[in-house]
C-alpha cells in the first residue's frame, strides 16, 4: 500500500514539475534554439548542441515558473490554469521559487559555456518575459508586443550559439519568431478570451475578438510570410534559401494565411483554434525546412 502511495507521489512531482516549466513549450522553444544553431555552424559540435538544449531548456522552465508564482491568484480564477500546481495548492510558492532560481543559474552557467553572449541574450530574454511581459498583461493589449521579443530570441539564439556573434542573419531568424507570433498568440487570445476575461488579462489588440483583431492577425500573417522568404533574395548574409525552398515556405505561408482569412470571415473559436494550430504547424515546418534546405542545398 505505501509503495503504490509513493508510486503515485512521485508521479505527481514528476507531473507538476512539467507543469511548473511548462514542458512542452520549453521543449519547443529547444527545438526553435537547435534549429537556429543548425543554420549558423559550420562544423556540428554535440558539445554545443547538448548545452544549447540543456541551457535553452533551464532558462524557459524558469521563465514559466516565474510567470506562474507572479500570477498564482489570477491563475485560480481561470479554467485552464486553475489546476496548476501553485494555485491547486500541489507546490508552494517557495519551492516553485527555488526551481525558478535554480533553472536559472544553471541556465546563465551552460549557456556562458557556449559564449557569453548566448547567454546574454538568454538573460535578457528571462528579464523581458517575467519583470515586462508578465505585469503588463493585465494592464495592456501591447503586452503581446512585449512578449513578443523574448519569445522571438531562441530562433536566433542558436545562430548566437554557433557564430558567437550577431549581425543580419540571427535579425532575420529574430523578425522571422516575432511577426509569427502575433498570429499565433492571437489566435489564442481569441479562442480563450472569456477565460483571460476573468483573470483580468488583455491579450488582444483591440480588446475583443472582432473585426479589428482579425484585421491585424491578417497583417501579421503577411509581414510572416515576408519575412520568411527574404532570404531566397541573397541579402540577408549567410542566412540562405534556395527557389525551392522559399516556395515551400510561401506554400505553408498561404495556409496560414488562408485561416486567417476564414478567422476574419467567421470569427467563431473553432476558426480561431484552427489558425493557433496552423501557425503551430508553420513555425515547426519552416525551422525544418530552413535546416534540410542548408544541409541539402
């Protein structure tokens, strides 16, 4: 009996601490940082790319336990975020300190491994999402804005990484991240507007998911998609896309595009949770295919 007791103890630590970093979207962002790393070196080094992972991971873990202590009473008021571990009563706040702090450290002492300035960034990136982003979105719809760079900077941190420098390509990696994620934060905000409601949080740029907010999502998109094939012309450095390449990307592009243009025309939840979706799938493929497209060019 008290072995099945500590069977499911230790499974629930193991759960809250995923919930507390917010796993699955710290994996993305690893994902985002290996695949920058990618198209900036030249020789692969598994050193790097292990402490990129392990440092990328212990910096956003840390971002999203500092978040979730900063908003625990907001959090109790939600649908989606009143089971988390803090506000469910599952983890103190002192504990959830401790993991935040910890990941912390550790994050800044990996990534200065690399290079100092992957871990620069790193830190302003931890600066920007909790002592920026996390108090003004109770207080302005431009908080989307403000999150919108640190959440733009592992793209191009793992061009940082590789390079130990920043110039035009890790830009373009940056503005790549940042235009995508108003379509992708948006769309979000849109779909779960009620709940955000109650928790005081303004996540969309004109308050409401109406006409307005669907024009800019539409904006958003195009300025993406812009972005994103730039490269195909040879001026943005180092950072290259064959023909082939930026068709493919323009391809995804238009899909997004297409949903964000359905959001305008119906503006329902199930069109905004279908472009959230597509935007998910468009940054992931776009990273994919920027690395096959260097490695195969």
């Amino acid at each position: 009996m008290s072995s099945t007791k500590s069977t499911v103890s230790a499974a629930s630590v193991v759960t809250d601490f995923k919930e507390i970093t917010k796993m699955g979207l710290s994996l993305s962002v690893v994902f985002s940082s290996l695949a920058g790393y990618f198209l900036g070196v030249e020789t692969i080094s598994f050193t790097t790319l292990i402490l990129l992972a392990f440092g990328g991971y212990f910096m956003v873990g840390a971002s999203n336990a500092y978040n979730q202590i900063i908003e625990r009473d907001l959090d109790a008021l939600m649908e989606r975020t009143k089971n988390r571990p803090i506000p469910a009563g599952r983890m103190t706040v002192n504990t959830a300190f401790i993991i935040a702090t910890s990941f912390t450290i550790l994050g800044l002492i990996t990534l200065y491994v690399i290079n100092p300035k992957t871990a620069m960034y790193a830190a302003i990136s931890i600066f920007l999402y909790t002592s920026v982003y996390t108090p003004l979105k109770t207080k302005t719809s431009l908080s989307v804005f403000v999150g919108a760079l640190p959440g733009a900077i592992p793209f191009m941190l793992g061009w940082v990484a590789a390079r130990d420098s920043f110039g035009i390509e890790p830009g373009m990696l940056f503005a790549i991240q940042f235009f995508w994620q108003f379509p992708h934060f948006w769309s979000i905000g849109w779909f779960l507007h009620d709940d955000y409601k109650k928790g005081g949080f303004h996540m969309l740029p004109t308050g409401e998911p109406d006409k307005g907010t669907a024009v800019q999502i539409i904006m958003y998109s195009v300025w993406t998609i812009i972005a994103s094939v730039l490269p195909v012309f040879g001026f943005t450095g180092d950072l290259k896309l064959s023909i082939v390449g930026a068709i493919l990307v323009f391809i995804l592009g238009m899909v997004m595009l297409v949903y964000a243009l359905k959001l305008f025309k119906l503006r329902t939840i199930k069109a905004a949770k279908q472009l959230m979706l597509s935007s998910v799938f468009y940054i992931t493929l776009l990273q994919i295919i920027y690395v096959a497209d260097k490695f195969l060019r």
